[in-house]
C-alpha cells in the first residue's frame, strides 16, 4: 500500500512538473490537489511513524518506553496509560485494578528469566487484590537509589557503591547518603573468628593498674576494633566522608544506577534502566524477590544502617 502511494505521488509529481506550458491553471491546481491527498494518505498508513532527518522514529516505542523513574511510578501505580497520558484522579481508569493487572507486565525486563516466570504472575495478582499496599509513594520511604561511580583514591580509579534515600525537607524533598560499598574500607574490618577475638581484650581489672596494659589494643592496629564493645559496627559512610574531606578520594564520574523497592508488603524488586530498541526498554523491574516483612529488615541494613 506504502510503496503503492509513492509510485502514484512520483507519476503525479512528473506529470506536473512536465505538462505542456499552455495546460490549463485549473488542470495544473487539480494535479496539485492530488499530489497534496496521496501526501495525507500515505501518512496515515504510516501511523505510527515520525522522520527526524535521516531517521525514522517508531513512536509506539517512544511511547512505551518508560523514560524516566517518576514515570514508572506513576505507571506501576496505573496513575499514567501506556501512551504517556496522565490519570485524572476524577478518572475511573485512575489505579484501575483490572486495567493495571493487564499494564504491569510490561513494566518487568522481559528478556530476564527471573521476572518473566510465574513468580511475576503471583506479584501482579498479589499487587492487584491488596490495594491498600500495593502503590509506591515517593516520600513513602523503604526505597533505595544504588549508584556505581568512579573516584581517583591513592593515584588508582577505584569504584565505589553510593546508596541513597530521599528524604523530607520542610515542605519538600531531597536525596540524602546512607551508606557506601568500598572494598578498601572492608578490608580494614574484616569479620574476623569468636575464638580469634577472645584472645583480644582488657582485664576487668584494668582500671586499677590505671590502664598500662592498654597498649596491648596498639599493638596489633588491624584488629583494634575487637577491644570495641558488642555492639560496635563500622560506618562506612563517615570514613567516605572522612577520604573525601583529606581529598585522597576524588569523584570521576557516576557509570551505573538502579533502584531497590521494599515498599510493597512481603516483596522486594530492583528497577534498571534498558537501552534497547522495541517495546521492552527504560526504566524495568530487573529482579524480583518474596520476602518476608521480618526478613526485610536485615536487608535493608545494608542501605540504611
């Protein structure tokens, strides 16, 4: 029908440009006419299709890429269609449970065998029969962002893991560190054996020798911390910071980014970004896991100690 339309459009074209100069105006406007019509109607047949310069741009896959992490959101809560339209709250299609149980596959990377097995099938179903918990909140907290970045760090690149949460701020919000995943920092505090650390403490009756035997916590630097009480716990975010400010830490460049949801009840999923062509591209649900309240909050140490 395409190629059709343009092999009519060409002989139009020709005829015009070469009628006989004492052709009559009105015949010369009707060719005229014609051409503008195929024009019309070959871009309808393409429909969906868009020429940026040299390039032809689906817009159907435009459309359903999702672009941005607010804009998963408001998909994954069904507050947004598949053509980018904004849900009115007046709306009935607004967090239209049958409507979003047909729309959340979508959102999963479906060339990942761990979001595309029955366990998708059971969030989804899960997600759509307890509406009361199965929306992401923004400023809902129990959300992470994981970002991977570049630092110069005693004359190497080195990469290190920054998590972030948002947090509130007066009348709005911002995103704030929680903690940092650097190699170099977990090699000064290794875990080390229960029988390793017994060997490492102070007599309780050191404070009558006025401390002399103190000395024996120096000794041995790479294990000071086992003279630290039970419940002592390395954080990692304070010695960033510290690296940072001496200026042996320099920031490059930020090369990764990902999201961990724990927001919704007894689930857990990670959100990436896929630049790839079709329908299946931007920001997608990339892991999935059931996980149960209780277990989630030894987890989520790790992001929030």
């Amino acid at each position: 029908m395409v190629r059709s339309n343009r092999m009519h459009i060409r002989e139009a074209h020709r005829l015009f440009i070469f009628a006989p100069l004492n052709l009559a105006m009105r015949e010369k406007k009707y060719l005229l006419l014609s051409l503008f019509f195929l024009f019309c109607t070959l871009s309808i047949v393409k429909g969906q299709s868009r020429n940026i310069g040299a390039f032809e741009m689906d817009e159907t896959e435009l459309y359903a890429m999702t672009k941005q992490m607010s804009q998963f959101i408001s998909r994954f809560n069904y507050e947004e269609d598949q053509f980018g339209k904004k849900l009115l709250l007046s709306s009935p299609d607004y967090r239209n449970s049958s409507k979003r149980n047909a729309f959340l596959p979508l959102l999963f990377d479906g060339e990942n065998l761990r979001t595309s097995s029955a366990l998708k099938d059971f969030f989804i179903d899960d997600l759509t029969k307890n509406t009361d918990s199965s929306y992401l909140q923004f400023l809902g907290g129990r959300w992470y962002a994981e970002t991977e970045a570049s630092f110069d760090y005693q004359g190497k690149q080195v990469s290190v893991i920054m998590i972030l949460m948002i947090e509130k701020e007066r009348l709005g919000s911002k995103w704030v560190l929680t903690n940092v995943y650097f190699p170099a920092f977990n090699k000064l505090f290794p875990e080390g054996e229960l029988a390793e650390k017994e060997k490492h403490f102070l007599h309780p009756m050191s404070h009558e020798l006025d401390f002399m035997n103190i000395h024996k916590a120096f000794n041995q630097p790479e294990v000071i911390e086992y003279y630290a009480s039970k419940s002592f716990s390395p954080d990692f975010l304070t010695l960033f910071f510290y690296e940072v400010k001496m200026g042996r830490l320099k920031f490059k460049q930020v090369n990764t980014l990902k999201f961990h949801i724990f927001q919704m009840k007894d689930w857990y999923f990670e959100v990436s970004y896929f630049n790839r062509p079709g329908m299946n591209s931007g920001w997608l649900i990339s892991n999935l896991m059931y996980i149960k309240e209780a277990e989630k909050q030894t987890i989520m140490k790790f992001y929030q100690p």
